[in-house]
C-alpha cells in the first residue's frame, strides 16, 4: 500500500512525464482542420450539459484549447438577452485571438437555440464569424438562422420541431436533456462538424494514471461565480466518502468568475469537493474521473436563500440533491432508471414522469419528523424546471460516520450499476450534492 508521500510523489512524477510529451494519450487524431466550439446551454442550465460531449471530442482528436462554453443567467435576473449577445461577442473575439481561427461553429440546448437564434439573425456581421450551427432540441424556425449551415436534433419523446433548410434528424427513443448529452447525438454533432464520422462515441479513458480537472462553483440558476468561497478538494475512501488525509490535494479561493483549477487528480480514484463559506459546507461527490474534464460545475445557492431555503433541516437527519445530465425516467412499465439511497428506490411516476424532465432530485425530512413519505414529489420542488423532491428521513451523524450509499442503476445500461457513498453529514451547516454521470461505460462501484 502506498504512503501518502509515495502516492504524491508517483503522481507528480507521472504529471512530469506527461507535460514532455508531444500528445494527450488515449486520444484518435484525425488530420482534418478542427474549428473551436462554443456552447450555449439552456435554461436552469449550464457548461455540465457539455462535458460529456467535450470529452467525446477530445477522444477524438479535438484540443481541449478548442472547447467553450458560454454561461448566463437563464432567468434572466441578472443578465438581458442583449447582455449575453454581447458576451458572446467578446468570447468570439477571444475565440478567435488564443486559436488564430477565423470562425467558430457553435452548439445550442433548448434555450440556448433562442439566444442563438436571435443572435446569428441580428446582423450579417455576427452570422459570417459561424462556420456551422447546432440546434439541440430547441427552438424552430423557417430559416437557418443567419443563413449559417445548421443542424437541427430533436427529441423523439419531445415537442419536436424543425429549422428550415437546416438538417433535421430526430434521434429516437432520447428526452429533452438527454439529446445534448448523448453519444447517440455526438455521432451526429460529430460528422457535421467536420464532414467525418467519429472513430468512436465512447469517452476515452486517459492512457496516463491522471486527469486535468477544471470546472466553476456557481450560484444556480445564475452561473455567477461563488465569490469569496474556498473550494478544498479531498481524495475519499470510496467505500465511506470519508476523506483519506486530513489535508486537501487541492485548494482554491474562487472570485467573482468561479473558476477553479485544473489540478490533476489520479484516474478513477473518489473525490470530494466541499465548497467552504461561514454558515455552510456544501460537499459534492461525483463518479471517478476517466479523462481531462474542464467542465466540472459545482452548483450551489447562497447561504440561507435559494431553492436550499425551502429544504428544512435538523441535526437528525442528512439532505441530499441527487442529479444527472440525463433525465430520469419513472413511469414506464420496463425502462425506468433505478436510483435506491440507503435501499429505498426513490425514482417513481409520480416525481419523474416524462414531463417534469426530472435531471435533479431534492431528499431531506420534510418537517423534521423522522418519517418518509415517497408517495408525491413536494409541490415546490416539482414546480421547478428539470427538478423534483421528496420527503425521505435518513439519519445524520456528528461526525458524519455512517455512510450512505446510492446505487443507480441507469436504463438501458444492461444492468450496470454506478455506485457511490457519501458520509451523512448532519443537514443544518452541511449540504450534499451526488451527481451521476449521463454515460455509462461498465459498472462504477467502490474500489
């Protein structure tokens, strides 16, 4: 069993080694010229609904210096519609000086496709820096919007749509969220992005026994940078979520952006990123990481206000949000998503219906009473976009000592499971976070 010392030093040594290198390992290099791509997500969203596309694009053969993403106030509280267009004017510009490019293609979700719409229709100038577009079950129109070259996907269980002139394709059997997310869509995203088909849709782990990992800690649903926090980063135990040493292998004061990292942490090992501000730990805990990602969010609210404000609280018992860039399905009679917290499956037809497009799931003991009751979502929960909730008791420690353990098991996934415990932090100065990855690629169980 390696020290602490040891483990540091190999990890170091493996990070010197890489940086000598001419080319990321585990990556299929096509020559073809690729052109830098930004991102626009849609509402209560943000760059997560990217990362799985941005890691299918450096597998194969995208620079990770070629990927963006533009974020923005979905509710528009904080930011106009002419304020993101004029970001988006400057991320261009930047785009284009750090790539020497002369045009980018860009990639829209649901509400994104409105703010792109507008924005390639609102002068000739805009349109001519877009080299191609792709609409990602949003929003229709009668033309491609500023005459640029557009692919249009949409969700066969959806509203559907169409973009005139635009190649329309509907992919089957996905939901709303699921089409940006998807290697069923990357095949398409892919071929008309560069005119090839991709060697692969699978996620590529790193041939190196690291990753880059690189992300923002962001007040949700505005995307602004958590400013003031510090971000500590634990390697965890992943039978208990307990942390291994006492001292973070990576700390970051965030500012007004919320961005953080990289830092390079060991291929499937378990991590910890807490989000540390006075009143409140916020502790996320997410599957190991298998490939560069810098698109890492951690979506908090501020201390006492939010959608946190509606959760109640009590030593006795721990709070959890479970999410996923993949809706969870619930009322079919065969296909559902299985998702058990403590041995209690909390996926029902009643709180993730097709509908409700459920990516994010609120548990804490409703009225601190130390009963359960899964029958029906809480009303505000529900009434939130991509988000339900419900009443489940489950029993917090001091010292957070006594794990819990949530198993999914995805549909269409042939029975794999993605496994992961988390410590049971008391509720009342501590929030947990468990995001599940929208892929699977095997089984993902504690080591």
């Amino acid at each position: 069993m390696k020290t602490p010392l040891l483990r540091f030093t190999s990890l170091l040594l493996s990070v010197l080694i890489f940086c000598s290198m001419p080319a990321l390992a585990g990556t299929t290099h096509h020559k073809l010229h690729k052109t830098p791509l930004i991102f626009v997500h849609g509402g209560a969203g943000s760059a997560s609904q990217f990362a799985s596309q941005a890691m299918r694009l450096t597998s194969n053969g995208y620079p990770q210096s070629y990927l963006f993403a533009l974020e923005y106030d979905s509710s528009f509280t904080v930011d106009t519609m002419d304020s993101v267009h004029s970001r988006l004017d400057d991320l261009i510009a930047q785009v284009q000086e750090q790539t020497g490019a002369t045009q980018v293609d860009l990639m829209g979700h649901s509400l994104g496709t409105f703010v792109l719409n507008g924005y390639l229709a609102s002068s000739p100038e805009r349109a001519a820096q877009v080299a191609h577009y792709v609409n990602l079950d949003g929003y229709s129109s009668a033309t491609e919007p500023g005459g640029v070259p557009t692919l249009a996907l949409w969700a066969e269980i959806g509203q559907g749509g169409m973009v005139g002139g635009a190649t329309n394709i509907t992919v089957p059997g996905q939901t709303h969220v699921e089409t940006a997310t998807s290697a069923e869509s990357f095949a398409h995203i892919y071929e008309f992005l560069t005119g090839r088909q991709a060697k692969s849709t699978t996620i590529r782990s790193n041939r190196r026994p690291f990753v880059s990992v690189a992300g923002r800690a962001v007040l949700f649903p505005f995307n602004t940078g958590v400013e003031g926090a510090r971000l500590e980063v634990y390697e965890t135990d992943s039978n208990t979520g307990l942390r291994k040493r006492k001292f973070p292998v990576a700390a970051f004061e965030i500012g007004a952006s919320g961005e953080w990292g990289p830092f390079f942490a060991w291929k499937k090992a378990h991590y910890e990123f807490v989000i540390i501000r006075p009143g409140q730990e916020h502790h996320f805990y997410r599957q190991p990481f298998i490939r560069d990602d810098h698109f890492v969010r951690l979506l908090t609210s501020a201390v006492g206000a939010g959608i946190s404000a509606h959760v109640d609280t009590s030593p006795n018992h721990s709070s959890l949000i479970i999410s996923r860039d993949r809706e969870f399905w619930g009322e079919t009679e065969l296909g559902n998503d299985v998702l058990t917290v403590a041995g209690i499956s909390v996926i029902n037809a009643a709180n993730s219906p097709f509908s409700n497009r459920t990516t994010g799931l609120y548990l804490f003991d409703q009225g601190s009473d130390g009963d359960s009751d899964l029958s029906q979502p809480i009303p505000y929960f529900h009434s939130l976009p991509f988000i339900t909730g419900n009443d489940l008791f489950l029993p917090a420690s001091a010292d957070a000592s006594d794990p819990i353990r949530i198993t999914l098991m995805p549909r269409g996934s042939q029975g794999a499971l993605q496994v992961l415990n988390v410590p049971n932090w008391p509720s009342p100065e501590h929030r947990i976070s468990i995001h599940f990855n929208d892929f699977v690629q095997g089984d993902s169980l504690p080591r």
